[in-house]
C-alpha cells in the first residue's frame, strides 16, 4: 500500500499543534506514513490542540454530572455512568491534558477503504502494528507515546517535555 496523501482536516490538526510541538508532530506523521505503506494500513491524525471545551466533552462521555447546580470544570462534579458499555475516552479532565497547550497529536492506524475504513484494533501488546510504527516512530524521535502509559492509548504522542506543571507555570 502506497503512502497516503494527508487530508486537509488533518493538516489543520498538525498544524494546531504548540510552536516547539508541530515539526515533531510533522515529522511523526511523515514517519508513520512511510511505516504504514509496508503495513497494509494507513495514518489518520484525529487530534492536535483540543480546547477545554473539546476536552470536557471527551471527558464527559462515559461520565454524568453528580447533580444540578455544580461545577462542570470540577472533575469532582462527574461520576461514572452506570451503563458499563458507555466507555470512557480520557481520563485527563481539561487542563490535564498535553492536547490542551497542543503538545499532543492523536494519530490512529487506520485500514481498509471507504464504508470499510477502521481503526486497526491489534492488541495493544509488543509486537502489534502500534507497537511497530507508533511507538517506534515516537521513540526514534524521542517522544512520549501513549502506549507506554499505565493504560494504553496507541494513538497518543506527546512533547517529551510536557508535563501537568509547565501547564500551570
């Protein structure tokens, strides 16, 4: 499979990425693409810079709030939902996460071609397509992969010197 063009929406994803994020964030593309045309699959950037706006409502999903009249950018105000297949899609409430000063970007292996198109749903475990491209594109350019988190989120790269405490100083 031949390297992909980038679509417009994607670029813009890039390039919303922080100043000293997005030529890593770039050149991680780049290196993901080359990977995914000897992998039967393809990239597709989902997320660059999120707003705190964008981010509660990631949160949110899998979460109810405790009841009227609290604050909704207080993680203490939300619970988790009762219906198990309601799933959590972060655990970073907004302000806790690196998508949020744009030193993060998304980036999901994708594969087959139009109403068949889907993210590849290997393991999670070395050795699986994440592992080979993701990880090791974001490990050769010495940055932080989400698959390597307590919980695995392969699609996730981060500025290697992101932590919460730059965000608040």
């Amino acid at each position: 499979m031949p390297s992909v063009q980038i679509h417009p929406k994607e670029r813009e994803r890039l390039d919303s990425c922080s100043e000293r994020f997005r030529p890593l964030a770039w050149r991680l593309y780049r290196e993901i693409n080359a990977m995914c045309a000897t992998e039967n699959c393809a990239p597709l950037v989902v997320y660059g810079f999120r707003s705190a706006s964008e981010q509660l409502a990631i949160w949110a999903h899998g979460r109810e709030l405790i009841g009227p009249g609290v604050d909704i950018m207080h993680s203490s105000s939300w619970r988790l939902t009762a219906d198990p297949s309601d799933k959590i899609l972060t655990r970073a409430f907004p302000g806790q996460s690196a998508h949020n000063s744009g030193d993060a970007v998304d980036i999901a292996l994708v594969e087959g071609v139009g109403t068949t198109r889907h993210w590849i749903i290997d393991p999670g475990v070395p050795g699986d397509r994440w592992h080979r491209i993701v990880g090791a594109a974001a490990k050769r350019l010495g940055l932080k992969w989400g698959g390597e988190f307590s919980f695995f989120d392969g699609a996730h790269v981060q500025h290697p010197e992101w932590t919460l405490s730059l965000r608040n100083g």
